[in-house]
C-alpha cells in the first residue's frame, strides 16, 4: 500500500478500514499482474488472436487501436497472462495471501457465497 492510500484509511471509521485496506491491496496487486504481461513480449499474432475472440463494438475498437496502442489494454494483458499459464486468481492467492484474497472475494460478493 503506498502512503497516499494510507492517508485516505486513516480517515475511514474503523468499520470500513479492512474493506478499503483489502480493495487498495486488491488494485496494487492487479496492476502489477496485468504489467507482468509485458515479460512474455506479447506479439501482433498475440494482439490477432485475442481479437479473434471479441465481439462487437469492442471488436472494431480494439482493430482501429492496433497492437502498438492497444498491447497495455488489461483484457489484452489478461490474455497474454493466461495464455501463458498465469491466471489472475492463482496470481492474487500467490501475492495477496489466500486469506486476504478470500476475505476480498467474501467482502466483494452480493450474497456473501463467493
């Protein structure tokens, strides 16, 4: 957590601390699972075979974006990342704790069942 977030849970009433604390650790450690793609120097057949799998407007979007503007978009990470064996929740459980991650999970969820 960087000192910035600290600040703003220091003026959370003590209720909302740990939500805010585990959804800070939560963005910290998604950001740098979707910069992690970038070790796996993802390529234009990459970019060409993600796009095969959208739809859509998205679809049309992301062609007009090109892979040069369009490698640091997170669902193309994403991709990349899961091509290569590296899928989001094992990353999360791995560097946020598998306690932490599951509290998250619970805290996030409608119905408390997640």
């Amino acid at each position: 957590m960087n000192l910035h977030q600290q600040q703003i849970l220091d003026h959370y009433p003590i209720h909302m601390y740990r939500f805010h604390e585990l959804m800070f650790t939560y963005v910290n450690i998604a950001a740098n699972y979707y910069q992690s793609a970038e070790q796996f120097n993802p390529t234009k057949q990459d970019y060409s075979e993600w796009l095969e799998g959208l739809h859509g407007e998205f679809k049309q979007e992301m062609k007009e974006k090109g892979f040069d503007n369009g490698r640091k978009i997170p669902a193309f990470a994403r991709f990349v990342l899961e091509k290569n064996d590296v899928g989001m929740d094992d990353y999360m459980r791995k560097y946020m704790g598998a306690d932490d991650f599951e509290e998250y999970l619970k805290l996030i969820s409608f119905d408390g069942q997640k």
